[in-house]
C-alpha cells in the first residue's frame, strides 16, 4: 500500500482490527475491509489525573473527520496526546470559521507515559482476614506452656502489648478477674461491669503459730480511683500486708499486733511508690500520691483478728443461719461519721452523695494514719468475709450479706466467693469487686506453711 508524503515524521495510522498500515482518506481498511468510520467504544479507565476533557472531545471528532470550528482568535491552544495514533499536540482550524483537516480513526493501543492510567484493575473493597498459618498454631500449642494464646481466635500468639498477633483481639488483663483458693479459704477478684480496669487487690497466706496450730491470713485492698496508680497502690499493700503477718505469726506475734504492724507496713509501701523525680510532678501537678483501702482478717482456732483502714469491711456470718451475722469493722467514710455523730441515720447518711468519701486510706497525702484493729471470740462455727465496697454495695446490711453467702460456705469457699461476686454483677457491677472466703474455726488439717 502506498504511503502519502507526511510534512513531519510521525508514525502512521494503523487498522484497528488488523493494524494494517493506513492512508490518510481511507474509510476502509484495504487488508480486512474494517469500517474506518465507526467509532471504537470507548475503553473503561480509572484515570489518576484530571483529563481535559473538551480536548479529548474535540480530537474524537477530528479523528472520525467530523469539521470542528476553530478555537477563538488569541485564545491558548491545549494539547491533547492520543496514545496510539501518531497525533500529538492536535488543535483546531487555523482561523475563525477554518475546517478542521480530516484525520484518519484508529483506537488506542498501548498507553503511553501520559501520567493517565487505563489498565488499572478494580480493587476488592475488603480484605478477607487471612486464616491462621497451620504451621505457627502447631507451634503455639507445642509451646502453650510458655506462649499466651488468643482468647478468640484460638491460634496467634500474644503479643508483649496484650493485643494478638493473628486477628487483633486485645486480651483480658490478667487482673480482670482473679481467683485463688488456698486450703480452707478462697478468694475472687472481678473488673465488674463499669470500670476499665481491676484496681483491686488481695493476699492469701498460711502460717503455723509457735503452738502447733494453724493460722488463715486474708487481704483485700481497694485501689482510691482519684488517686494515681490506684492498682498499683492496692497491690503492693496486700503484698506487704500479707508477708508481714506470715512473717510475725510463727515468731509468736500476737495476731492483733502483728495485724497492726502489717498495717503499718502496707503503709509504706503505698508511700514508696510516691518517691518519683520531680519531673513527673510537673507533667501532671494535680494527680494525688497512689492510695488504697486495706481490710483483713486473721483466723486461728480460738481467735479471729480483723483490721482495717478506709471502708472496706469484714463481716461475720455463721453456719447456724438462726444466729445472727454481724460487721466486723466500721468505716472510715463521711457517712460512719454522720451516722457516730448522731447527725443521720443509717439509711439516710449512706443515700447521701458523699457516703463513700472515705476519711482515713493508705496514701504519702493521707491524714494520721490510724490502723483498727479488733478480736472476736466467736462460739460457733462460721466464715468470715472480707470484701471491698464493690460488693457490700449490693448487700450492706450483715443480715443481706448472710442471705447471700451459700450454706456451704465453710467447706466451698471457692464456689461462695464466685457466687458473691456474681451477686455483685448482677446487682449492676458499678465497681470492682473482690471478697475473700475464710472459714472459723481454722481447720487444724489446713495447717501448713505460707
């Protein structure tokens, strides 16, 4: 076929269908007979830059040898590129009123590197959560023992930051609840329903007394919200309440004395962790020292001990329901002061918005500390149940907290701290909530050593 002279060097228009050379007036193609004229639809693109799109149009039109009027005089010129045709830079007439020149059709082939794509594909909307590589769970059960393993999905590992590696779950804490049974005695500790964390505390312990008999140590501590570091502050008070009185008991300490000391000790360290650098201070200068409640109870074969300092309580509840429960302790709360002073009644100063300020805690910011202590005799058998505001809340009177606590309760102590802090959740969970379960008499075959 022959070719027309062409004023500039530029590639000729091809066949769309056989991309045979074309000239310039043919409206069909000389080797498969293709109509030139028809318009070739135009190609699904997802362009990533704005096109002109008047342009575009008039350099259709042009290309199918339709006249186009010419762009107004002075008026700038835009450039089009066409990839595939060998037409760069196409404008209209040369004047007003001037024909365009007719253009052979051809489609496009190859995008060119115009900054415009049109084979990009569709991308998915979602992606599929990729299932768990069989391989890396076989290893997370081999090693189960040393390795945490997703509360959800089973499978990924658990990362240092509490959070898995395979689907994302952030993993409960390990204070979200806590439960520990020791011998005779049990105790459960529960986020409850509303707060973000457990800032909660407690400490079971054994001894032997220099006579040979047993002793039932247990330690609840309640984390002051408005405090910083409140579960810190609650556990290291239990912990150093707890090791205080296993240390003093078997050294023949008597153990009012030796609650007083634990104490004393708890004490200080809730004050340590106030000991920061200066330059913490300034970063938060209205946060108060760590602080805490604390409650707890010594059991032996013929005493019980309690102590305690805020308003956490233990109560006293025997095994013969026909005998009457009582409350061990009283609190150091603006209501027990209304209620001492004669100013309200019971029921009246504890439905008052300020009944649970608390008036005496563990804390650098504290007033005088003043730690109570006190000995009971009882002559029957029972439990004594320590426990924090989370769930006296639910059942404050010693006569509701006895029709909570289960008959059985001296020889299942587990069960009965689990059923109580289900009390506490049902009844709304506004708070933490932890009890410990402790049996008196102290069973002489739950004799050991902390």
């Amino acid at each position: 076929m022959s070719q027309m002279p062409q004023p500039r060097q530029a590639a000729l228009p091809t066949c769309p269908s056989c991309a045979e050379p074309l000239d310039a007036g043919d409206r069909f193609c000389g080797a498969c007979g293709y109509d030139l004229s028809a318009v070739p639809p135009r190609p699904d693109d997802h362009p990533t830059l704005t096109m002109n799109t008047t342009n575009a149009t008039n350099t259709a039109d042009a290309m199918n040898g339709s006249a186009q009027p010419a762009a107004p005089e002075g008026a700038p010129v835009s450039g089009t590129t066409v990839s595939g045709t060998g037409v760069s830079g196409f404008a209209g007439g040369t004047g007003a009123g001037s024909p365009a020149p007719a253009v052979p059709s051809a489609a496009p082939a190859a995008p060119a590197a115009s900054g415009v794509r049109f084979d990009r594909p569709a991308e998915p909307d979602e992606y599929a959560l990729q299932a768990p590589d069989p391989r890396v769970a076989a290893e997370v059960a081999a090693v189960a023992g040393a390795v945490k393993v997703c509360v959800a999905c089973r499978t990924g590992r658990v990362d240092g930051d509490g959070y898995c590696e395979n689907c994302g779950h952030a993993q409960p804490r390990e204070r979200d609840h806590m439960e520990l049974e020791s011998g005779p005695m049990a105790a459960v500790s529960d986020r409850g329903l509303r707060h973000h964390r457990n800032e909660d505390a407690f400490g079971l312990g054994r001894a032997v007394l220099p006579d040979g008999t047993p002793a039932l140590v247990a330690i609840v501590c309640d984390g002051v919200s408005s405090a910083t570091r409140p579960d810190d502050a609650s556990l290291a008070a239990s912990k150093a309440a707890t090791e205080t009185l296993l240390a003093a008991l078997p050294q023949g300490t008597h153990p009012q004395q030796a609650m007083h000391e634990a104490i004393i000790a708890a004490s200080h360290a809730v004050n340590a962790l106030a000991d920061e650098p200066a330059t913490a201070r300034e970063h938060a200068p209205h946060q108060n020292a760590p602080a805490c409640t604390l409650v707890g109870s010594v059991v032996t074969p013929g005493l019980l001990v309690v102590g305690w300092v805020g308003d956490s309580r233990a109560y006293w509840v025997p095994a013969d329901r026909s005998s009457p429960p009582a409350r061990l302790t009283e609190d150091d709360s603006w209501a027990a002061q209304m209620v001492a002073a004669g100013l309200m009644n019971e029921a009246e100063a504890y439905a008052d918005e300020r009944a649970h300020a608390i008036t005496g805690w563990l804390g650098a910011d504290s007033y005088e500390l003043e730690p109570h202590t006190a000995s009971f005799k009882p002559d029957r058998p029972g439990v004594v149940v320590v426990c924090t505001d989370g769930l006296w809340n639910y059942a404050e009177a010693a006569e509701e907290m006895a029709e909570v606590v289960p008959p059985d309760a001296a020889v299942r102590p587990l069960h009965s701290a689990r059923v109580l802090v289900g009390h506490a959740l049902d009844g709304g969970g506004h708070d933490n909530v932890t009890v410990a379960v402790v049996p008196f008499p102290a069973p002489v075959q739950g004799a050991g050593s902390a």
